[in-house]
C-alpha cells in the first residue's frame, strides 16, 4: 500500500511539475484596453478568447484607468512599469474623431521613461479599436502604431484573414490593420457576431506572433519614468483603508469649492459633514485637542473630496500634494499645532504614498469661520 500511495503521488508532482513548466512556456499577452461604454471591452474578449485559443499563450485583460461603468469597475488596472514583463501587448481604444481616445492617450504619455530605456524594443503589438459611425478607423489605427512604432515594438496587423467568413449583409468595421466595431449602427447588436470572429482571428494570429519571439527581446523592468516611483491605484487604497468621501460641501459665498491653475489644484476647508461643523469652537475653551484631532480630519476628507471633483473622479491623475496649511481655532498660549495637523498629514500620505507628502505651514488663529476649529488650505500638483 505504501509502494502505491509513493507511485500515486509522484505521478501527481510529475503532473503538476508539467502543468507548471507550460504554463511559463506560454507567452503571456497583455490584453490592455480603455472603453466608454464597454463596446471596446467586448471586443478585448474576443481577443483574449482568440489567444488563449491555441493554447500557447496566456491572455491577461486590463485597462488603463479605473471607470465608474458597471461593466469595467471591477477590470483591475494596469501599471506603465509592467508593461515591460510581457511577450506582447494587444492594445485597445475607442476612436476619438480619427485618433486614440483620451484615456489610453493619457496612459501613453506616461511611458517616456521606458522608451528611454528601450523597454518595449522587439515586443509584439497589434491594435483594436471601437468606432461610433467608423469614419477614420484606419486613420486611427495608424495614429495608433505611430505611438507604438516609437517605442520600437513589432507591429502585427491582422491582414485579409476570415473575410471570406464576414456577413456582406451587415455593415462591418474591420480594417486589414487591425479589428474595429461600429458601435452606433443601429438595429444591430455590437460588436457584431463577424466583428468578435474577426477578433478572435486577430487574437490567435498575435498570439502565433508572441509566442514566436517570446525570449528574443530583452524583458526590461525600468523605471517608466525615472523620477516618479511607481503607485497603488489611489481608488484600491480607499477601499483597502476603508477610507469613504464626503460629498463636496457647497461654497456659502461667491467663490468655488477650487481653482486650477495650470497643473495645480488650491482648495480651502473647515470641518463641515451632512451640513454641521464637527467640534465647533475654540481649543481649550470647550473643546479638547481629541475633538479637534477628529475635525481635522474631517476637514482633510473634505479637501480630497474636492481633489476628487477636481481631476474629474480620478485621483490617479493627481502628481502630488504641494502644500498644506493648518489653521486652528485655539488660545494664545496653545503651542501644540504640529501635532494636530499631523493627522492631516498622515491622511494625506495614507491616500496618496510617496505623492502625498508635503511642505507644510502650521498656525494658530484667534477665531474660524463658522467656528470651525480647523482651516485647511492645500495645494496640489495635477495632470
């Protein structure tokens, strides 16, 4: 019996040992995509399914920034750094009037630094995208590889494959550069059945592609920009922190909740929450300094409230906090404000890590508006 149970369970370990060392023979494709409605998402699917399809590659879905759609807000978010650790990338985008969305274009731009460490040099890329009427998609497909042609990755396009397969019937958006859906044709449902065959055709071919030059290009893990270290999606830091936003309170006079300037963000708090001032009045005559910790903090959830409408519900776009000023309510004799305003400070670099640290004034005042115990002013660099 013990002769069997050794047999069975090297049997097992051989199994497994297999499954592992395929499993790191297959080329692993980033699947990377922005999408509005979902349309673009639809089509990453089919993408992926064509990949995974053969079996020689693994396909990995992502998208470039967090979105509120329903249909994406649980799509995990990709990083520029990673992108070097794969054996290709099929990248996704709406098209905005013949060019790249503004999302994926934005996402782009963050990849100076691994350009100037030839990070993507040799890798595979092809390119889908979603149109609306699909006036200029292959104008934007080529804008597309323009982007990625800098970086010196290999463009695949997708050819005259599966055409003979496509309904003449129904109005298509394929291009021989790379799948496109036309999302608003009407009466029909999209991406149409011909449009996600393409897609999968697109996907299996690339993965052919990544799987052939998988190993023959340098893997690079640089620094996409060399002065800015890499980030946590500010949106996961929230919800792993349990940290939730106010609602933006409301100017009580002619002025806006912030003004940009530029890249910069200047916002003004007291501690306001559901229309009250937590902890009114002065320190020491009333109040103790726990009362005070508490609407400290209140006021700094305030002024990243209004960051967040600020960088239009994506605090990701935010570089980093310049700035903060501490104003407290307190007797002329209190010399303890550092202490009290750490607690902004620390909220600050809870939410936003390394960005979220700051130079910093700290003061006293004889009386508040609205007799709020604490003031913030902050300043804070943007995208």
């Amino acid at each position: 019996m013990k002769n069997v149970s050794k047999i069975i369970t090297a049997f097992l370990l051989l199994i497994i040992t297999q499954s592992i060392m395929a499993q790191e023979h297959k080329a692993k494709v980033l699947v990377l995509f922005y999408s509005d409605n979902g349309g673009t998402y639809e089509l990453a699917k089919e993408i992926s399914k064509g990949i995974e399809g053969k079996g020689n590659a693994q396909a990995v879905i992502k998208q470039v920034k967090t979105s509120a759609n329903p249909k994406l807000k649980d799509i995990p978010v990709a990083t520029v750094e990673e992108l070097s650790s794969y054996d290709g990338i099929a990248f996704g985008s709406p098209i905005y009037f013949g060019n790249i969305s503004t999302g994926m274009s934005e996402f782009l731009s963050k990849t100076v630094g691994l350009w100037n460490n030839h990070a993507l040099e040799g890798m595979p890329a092809t390119v889908f995208m979603s149109a609306g009427s699909g006036a200029g998609k292959e104008l934007a497909i080529q804008s597309f590889w323009n982007s990625l042609a800098v970086h010196g990755m290999v463009l695949v396009s997708n050819g005259i494959r599966g055409v003979e397969n496509v309904d003449k019937n129904t109005p298509q958006g394929n291009t021989v550069l790379g799948v496109t859906s036309l999302a608003s044709v009407k009466n029909a449902e999209r991406p149409s059945e011909s449009e996600r065959y393409m897609a999968r055709l697109q996907g299996e071919n690339f993965a052919k592609v990544a799987f052939a030059l998988k190993g023959t290009f340098s893997n690079k893990t640089a620094s996409a920009n060399p002065v800015t270290e890499k980030t946590s999606d500010i949106n996961a830091v929230l919800k792993q922190k349990q940290i939730t936003l106010p609602q933006v309170p409301k100017p009580a006079g002619n002025y806006q909740p912030y003004v940009r300037s530029g890249n910069l963000v200047f916002i003004n708090q007291v501690a306001l929450k559901d229309g009250k001032i937590v902890n009114p009045g002065k320190l020491g005559a009333g109040i103790t300094e726990e009362e005070v910790k508490e609407a400290t903090r209140v006021t700094m959830l305030n002024v990243i409230a209004v960051l967040n409408e600020a960088v239009g519900g994506d605090l990701n776009r935010v570089k980093r906090c310049v700035q903060l000023t501490g104003i407290f309510n307190t007797k002329d004799d209190y010399t303890k404000h550092a202490d009290l305003m750490n607690v902004a400070s620390n909220l600050a670099v809870d939410v936003f890590g390394e960005k979220g640290k700051h130079a910093r004034a700290t003061f006293g005042a004889s009386s508040i508006p609205v007799n709020s115990s604490v003031e913030i002013q902050a300043v804070f660099e943007v995208e």
